[in-house]
C-alpha cells in the first residue's frame, strides 16, 4: 500500500508522536517480523478476523451487510459463520492497512495522517473508539502462532507498542471526527 496519506486531515502538535511510543530497535523487529507474515497476508488476515469475531460475538453487527453469507440472518448472527471469502477479502484489506503502517513507521507524519483518516472513517461504520484496543488480542495470538520462535519476548513487546500507537491514532481519528459543513 506504500506510505499514502488521506487529505484535509488537522494533525495536533501536541499528540503524543511515534517516537513516544516506540524505539527504533522497537521499529526494526516489527518490520523484520511483518516481512515473514507478510507473503501470507490473506491467510494471516482471515484467522486474525475469524478470531477477532469468536472474542467479540457482540461486534459482528457492524460488519453484517459487508461479510454475511448468504444463509446469514441478522436476528442469528451471534452465533454464525461470516462468507469467508469475503472474510478474506476484508482481513486482506485491513492488513494492507496495518502493513502500509508497519512500512510507514520510518515517516511517522505521513503515518499519523494515514492513521486519524483510517479513525475517522471508522467512526462513520459506527465503530467506538474503546472498540479498537479489542482486536489486539486476536493479532497478537495469531502473529504468535505464525511466527513461532521468531516472534519472541522482545519483538512481542514491540509489537505491542506500535499497535498501541496505530490504535491511538485510529482512536485520535474517531474521536475527533466532525461532519463537514
Ligand atoms: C488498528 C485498528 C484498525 C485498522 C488499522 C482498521 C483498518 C480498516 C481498513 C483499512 C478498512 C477499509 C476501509 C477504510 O479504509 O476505511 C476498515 C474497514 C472497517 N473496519 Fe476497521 N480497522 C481497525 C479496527 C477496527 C475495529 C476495532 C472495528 C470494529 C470493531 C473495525 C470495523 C471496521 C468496519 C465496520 C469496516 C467497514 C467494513 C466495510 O464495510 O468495508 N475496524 N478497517
């Protein structure tokens, strides 16, 4: 997805900035770690979503119209199975997303506005801001199943710390947003 910014986005000087939250050792072991996930991005991404919506049966609502399948009711959706072609299609999406941040993470600027416009977009599919710290648990058990011995302490706690920093802003975004006049 490469380093693009969206436009017409406030960037507050006073936020807390990359460099707050992560080191650049933290900065390298991400990188390194998302080069070994990053060929299997569309099997990664469908685990880490099918995961995300086993531990979060009350959020699936929200992605109902977009991934239901065909037999889907909403009035059974706590307990179905989303199409997991469009499943993969959306995780696909999303992980672009995380990997244009984890490519970024050299130009924390040009990331910060990616960021807040992803948030503040997200705040028009009616997601919440203390929604956003709930997928963690799902990409880090994944990223820790797929990575094995290469995804030790260390590169763990540095992932830890950017997805803390890409969560804020994507919350920063949400918070922030204001319809247009
Ligand atoms: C770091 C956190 C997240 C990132 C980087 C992220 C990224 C994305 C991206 C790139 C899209 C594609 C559309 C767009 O760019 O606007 C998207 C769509 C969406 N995301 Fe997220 N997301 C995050 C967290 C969440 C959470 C926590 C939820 C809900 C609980 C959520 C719900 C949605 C929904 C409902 C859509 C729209 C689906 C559609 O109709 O295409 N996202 N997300």
């Amino acid at each position: 997805m490469g380093c693009v910014a969206s436009k017409g986005v406030f960037v507050q000087s006073s936020q807390k900035e990359l460099p707050d939250y992560v080191s650049p050792d933290d900065i390298r072991l991400v990188q390194e770690s998302w080069l070994l996930v990053q060929s299997d991005m569309d099997n990664v991404g469908l685990i880490i979503f099918k995961r995300f919506f086993d531990l979060n049966k009350d959020l699936k609502r929200l992605f109902f119209t977009k991934l239901r399948g065909d037999s889907m009711n909403i009035d059974t959706i706590e307990t179905a199975d989303f199409n997991d072609e469009k499943l993969k299609m959306h995780g696909r999406i999303v992980m672009e997303a995380l990997g244009a941040a984890v490519e970024c993470l050299h130009d924390s600027d040009q990331l910060t506005v990616l960021l807040i416009g992803i948030g503040e977009r997200h705040m028009m599919y009616g997601v919440k801001a203390e929604m956003v710290p709930r997928l963690w648990p799902a990409i880090v058990t994944t990223l820790e199943e797929q990575l094995g011995e290469n995804f030790d302490n260390k590169t763990g706690k540095a992932w830890e710390r950017v997805f803390h920093y890409i969560g804020s802003k994507v919350m920063q975004g949400i918070s922030a947003w204001r319809p247009k006049k």
